[in-house]
C-alpha cells in the first residue's frame, strides 16, 4: 500500500491538487479513528474537510494554485463566489458561524462539483483498494460518471484505514512535502511547508516582549506619527503575519489602535519602506533590509493588498 500511496501522491500529472486534500482527508480521519474496521464515509464529510483546507489556502493565506486565474480549481472558484478573494482576518470557525447557509451551500456544491475524477483516481493497484466507490467509467474509458446520491461515499477498506494510522507521520511528510513542490511554483510565499502543514487557525504569540524594545526605538505610532500618550499601543506586522508567518523584531512596529485596525492584514503604503528600513539600519537590524523590498513585492503578489494612504494619514507621518 505505501507504494500505491507514494505513487498516486508524489507521481503523476497534476492539474490541481485535489489528490493532496483527499490524501490529508484519509489520513487525518484514519488516525482518529479507534476501531479497525471498514467505515462508510459520504462525500459531504469529505467535502467539509475539502472547504477546510481550501479555505484557508485563498482566504488565510493566499495561495495561488495557478498563474493563469481562468484555470483556477472549482473549489477556489466556489470559495471565491460565497466569501469573496479578500483576506479574512477571522477565524474559520468565527466567520461561518453566523454564515451557516453558505457553508452548507458550499460544501454541497464542493461534492457536486470536485469528486468527478479524484475519488475513482485515487486507488491503490491490484485487489486490495484503499476504499470501494461507485463511479461508472465512461466508454471511452478516459472519464468517470459520478454516482446517483444515494451512493455518494466511499467504503474505507479495514486494511487501508490500519495502514493508514500506524503510517500517519511518515505518510503525512510525503504529502505535505509534495503539496508543496506543488504549489511553489506559483507562489512567493515563505514558510510553505508550516503553512500546509497547519491549515487551521493558528495559535499566535503574544508580541509584548516586543513592546518595551520598539517604544525606546519612537514613542509615536509608526503610521500617522500620533505620540502614544493615554493611547493604547499595539504591535503591527509591518509585512502581514498571514504571509510572513512568523515574529520577528525586522518586521514589528509601534502602532495606535486607529491605525492597527484600518491596516490589520495589509500592506502599509510602498513610502513606508523606507521608513522601516532606516529605522532597522539606526538600530542594528541591517542584515534584514536587503529583504524588505523582496517580501513586500511577493507579499503584494501573492494577493495582499495595499492600504490607501490617505488611510494612515501618510503625510504625518512620514
């Protein structure tokens, strides 16, 4: 079975990468799983996980999937029409709760529309198959019919699902490593591999021990130069978290509440690199500079946007 899996996984063509989410559905669900037996498993609990993932691949974090936009998987497509291709600052959970109706129109639409080819696809070589499905193969041989509703699942085979959960780690890294040789190609992104890997909300670090080291930098909000007295100080990824994906002094500044809302996931105005570059230069921060400009130029391409100036009252603050 492990040569089934790293066939179907790691070789062949690969028009989206559907095959990664079903591999990660299998996987994640065979290891919660207690007892050994064969299990019956709809599409819509696939479909549910397949929204998961994808979700946070467009709305989190942005990945492209394809350069060419008309290309784009239909599940990126159906995540785009019911929640839009702005960043989401929310959390998954937060955003659907009171959106129930379009995630259960979305998740239906993803098991009408995406498991056409990557449910009969998706099997191991010979007698022992990693689960029974019921799409008819066409006469041509080349495209698969899906099923009636009533046999909208898949049978887990015992063996498959017990290989599965005793391989869980090993299986997990293949797969992960090659979702990501496959996206790399289209994205500018760093920290792909943590990012696939998690494909959740995240738990972020508190930033306060920063607080103390950037008010001894400038006691004025790094954005519109407001001084913080009696206002509350926050902490800014200067290059959004969701695509930097990590907390590093380079990257923070000082901001008031005012400015911290309006930028929130964004990129500050292209003048405010300057700005942070000299101020990483006056204290010690050189060796990162040389990456700024590189980071808010792919950060910009990946699809985060750019906040209008007259937001951040640039002209004060500059």
């Amino acid at each position: 079975m492990e040569h089934a899996f790293i066939k179907y996984v790691a070789k062949g063509s690969n028009s989206n990468t559907y095959k990664f989410a079903l591999a990660k559905f299998l996987l994640d669900y065979s290891r919660s799983k207690k007892i050994i037996s064969d299990c019956t498993i709809s599409y819509n609990e696939i479909a549910t996980k397949f929204l998961e993932y994808y979700w946070f691949q467009e709305c989190k974090y942005k990945f492209k999937q394809d350069f060419n936009k008309d290309k784009m998987p239909v599940v990126i497509r159906l995540i785009q029409k019911y929640c839009g291709t702005e960043y989401i600052p929310e959390t998954y959970e937060k955003y659907f709760q009171d959106k129930k109706d379009i995630q259960k129109k979305l998740i239906s639409d993803i098991e009408k529309q995406c498991f056409k080819d990557v449910i009969p696809r998706f099997q191991s070589d010979g007698e022992n198959p990693f689960y029974m499905h019921f799409h008819q193969i066409s006469e041509s041989e080349r495209k698969f019919m899906p099923p009636q509703t009533e046999k909208r699942h898949i049978i887990l085979n015992y063996k498959a699902l017990s290989f599965f959960k005793e391989e869980y780690e090993t299986l997990t890294k293949i797969l992960i490593l090659e979702w990501a040789k496959f996206l790399e190609k289209t994205n500018f992104t760093p920290r792909l591999i943590s990012k696939i890997e998690l494909m959740k909300d995240p738990k972020r670090n508190s930033l306060n021990k920063f607080r103390k080291i950037l008010l001894e930098m400038d006691n004025k909000c790094f954005y519109c130069g407001e001084s913080f007295d009696n206002k509350t100080i926050h902490i800014d990824h200067f290059i959004p978290w969701s695509y930097i994906y990590e907390d590093e002094i380079w990257n923070l500044v000082q901001a008031c509440s005012n400015c911290n809302l309006i930028k929130s996931d964004a990129l500050p105005p292209k003048q405010y690199i300057q700005k942070i570059t000299t101020r990483n230069e006056n204290h010690g921060l050189l060796k990162w500079n040389r990456d700024i400009n590189e980071y808010y130029e792919n950060c910009f391409k990946a699809g985060f946007k750019i906040i209008n100036e007259e937001k951040l009252e640039c002209k004060s603050a500059i």
